[in-house]
C-alpha cells in the first residue's frame, strides 16, 4: 500500500473511534443527566460534604465561548496538518489553505455565536438597551 492510503485508512479508524466516542459519551450523559431537580440536587458540595462559607474562586463564565472555538478549530487544523504532509508534493498550498477556511469557518461561527449567546443572555440585552 502506498503511504497516501495508509495514511487514509489510519484518518479513517479515527473518525469512526472519535464518532463512536461522541456518540457513547452523549448516551451516558442523557442516561446519568439529573431528573426531576430539587433543591438537594442543585445544591454545591465540595467532597461530598455541604460548602463552608463562600467558593475562594468563580470560574470566569465569559471566557468559555473562546474555549468553543479552540475546541471547534483544533482538530481540524491537527487533521489538515497531517493531511498537508501527505498531500503537499501534489497539491498547491492554497488548496491546502482553502481546504482550511472551507473547514474551519463554520466552526469559529458556531463557537463566536455560542460566545455572544453566554456572553450576553437575552434578558442581559433587554436590560441593558433601555427598551
């Protein structure tokens, strides 16, 4: 087999792995998702145990919809990196390149919206317009 096959075959098994993974971690999350909450539930524990006093850190809330992009756009820029070694004696770089804005454009929009969506919630926009 050449290398462009083994390659192939190797980036496919890790697809499937990654969307058998997805797919297992989405049932157990649904499966183990809490139901019918109350009080006890929503309740914050540390170690198992009722908190004491106030929590030393909050955990800056803003800055997850950076974490979204970054998680959205690394793995496709690692798979066009191991693509682009395979393929760079015959494709030009700005099919690379275009390959790469073709790819990762809807992910940095999808993560920039959930940004603006945690950023600032609905009734946020309501208030702060004045309307």
């Amino acid at each position: 087999m050449s290398a462009f096959i083994d390659a192939l075959a190797i980036l496919i098994v890790l697809v499937v792995i990654a969307i058998i993974a997805d797919v297992a971690i989405i049932y157990i999350a649904r499966k183990v998702a809490a139901r019918n909450p109350n009080a006890s539930k929503l309740q914050r524990y540390e170690a198992g145990n009722p908190p004491v006093g106030e929590a030393r850190y909050v955990f800056p809330i803003q800055y997850v919809g950076f974490l979204l992009m970054f998680l959205g756009i690394e793995p496709i820029i690692v798979i066009l990196l191991i693509l682009s070694s395979v393929v760079s004696a015959t494709l030009p770089i700005t099919y690379v390149i275009l390959a790469l804005l073709v790819i990762a454009l809807p992910s940095v929009y999808v993560g920039y919206k959930y940004a603006l969506r945690i950023a600032y919630p609905k009734g946020f926009i309501k208030k702060s317009s004045g309307r």
